[in-house]
C-alpha cells in the first residue's frame, strides 16, 4: 500500500475506529440504563407483595385493638400513599413513612397479649419483616445500580455520548432521617 493510499483510507479508520467506539459506549449505558430498571422493578415487586399483606394485618389487630384506630389509620393511608406515587424519590420518602407506620403498629401490638399470640398476627408479622428484609436488599441492589450507571454517565469521554443521546440521571432510593440516625440505648 502506497502513502497516498494509505492517506485516502486514513479518514475512513478513524471515522469507522469512532463509530464503533460511540457504539460501544452507547450499547454500555443502553445496558445500564436497563440493569437499573430492572433493579427498580425488583424492589416494586417486594412492595407490592408489603401492600397485599398490610389489609390481612390490618384486619387482624382490628379484632384485638379496635380502639388503637390512630394505628391502623396511619398504616392504611401510608399504604396509599406508597401505592399511588411513581417517582424515585417521593417513592421512598412514602415508603419509609409506611414503614415508620408498620413499626407503630407493631409496637402498639406489644399491649396486647392476646394478638402477640395469635398465631394469624404472628405469621403475618414474620412475612411483613421477611419482606422488609427483601426490600432492603432490592434497594440496595437498585442504589448499586444507580451508582454504576450515574458514575458511566457522568464520567469523560462517556459523558458526551450521555449527553447526546440524553441518558438522564437517576435517583437514589434513600433511606429516611430516622433511618439513617443510630438507635440510643438508655438503661
């Protein structure tokens, strides 16, 4: 091959090296992008499973608290709440309120000997903390993923290619105030 030749197909490489590099990088944040939903879609899983137990709880402290009526307002408008809301952040801020509201309950479950013994509210509140602990891991999973895909997105030289092909940004799910402080042991 003669240098003139050479000179002619030289464009042609670096235009072909180029856009096979954009395509990589695009394929890249593509599976990203999608390794995020997924994540997202595991943990609304997990709370739809919560949303579908909380009723049967519910119904159950009912028949042994009826007068704890605070309660059970607060779990079944909590509930709502996380059940109408789709984005990221107000997500989480609704759920760990249904949390918070769920502890109350069964903190006001503590009263009541009778319910601790039953065996319906028992297995109830084993499959609640089941699903709280799965949901934990879901979100951690989801924040890992966020963490990969807004560090790809962010960083030079993918960052152009984010910027062209508008990847946004995506949102942690947080953790509340009062999940964040230690809990205080008083003796």
């Amino acid at each position: 091959m003669t240098q003139s030749q050479l000179m002619t197909f030289l464009p042609i490489i670096i235009l072909a090296v180029i856009f096979i590099w954009v395509v990589m990088v695009y394929n890249g944040l593509v599976v990203l992008k999608n390794q995020v939903k997924n994540a997202w879609s595991q943990i609304d899983v997990q709370l739809k499973r919560r949303y579908d137990l909380i009723p049967n709880l519910v119904e159950t402290v009912k028949g042994y608290a009826a007068h704890e009526k605070s309660a059970l307002e607060a779990v079944i408008k909590a509930r709502q709440t996380a059940i109408n809301i789709d984005n990221v952040k107000d997500k989480a801020v609704a759920e760990n309120a249904l949390s918070g509201a769920l502890k109350s309950l069964f903190a006001v479950a503590e009263n009541y000997p009778d319910l601790k013994a039953n065996e319906n509210f028992l297995q109830l509140q084993e499959e609640i903390t089941s699903t709280e602990n799965k949901i934990s891991y879901a979100r951690q999973f989801y924040n890992d993923s966020v963490l990969e895909y807004n560090n790809k997105k962010e960083m030079f030289p993918t960052n152009m290619i984010a910027t062209i092909f508008n990847f946004e940004h995506r949102d942690f799910f947080e953790a509340s105030v009062t999940e964040k402080e230690a809990p205080q042991v008083k003796f």
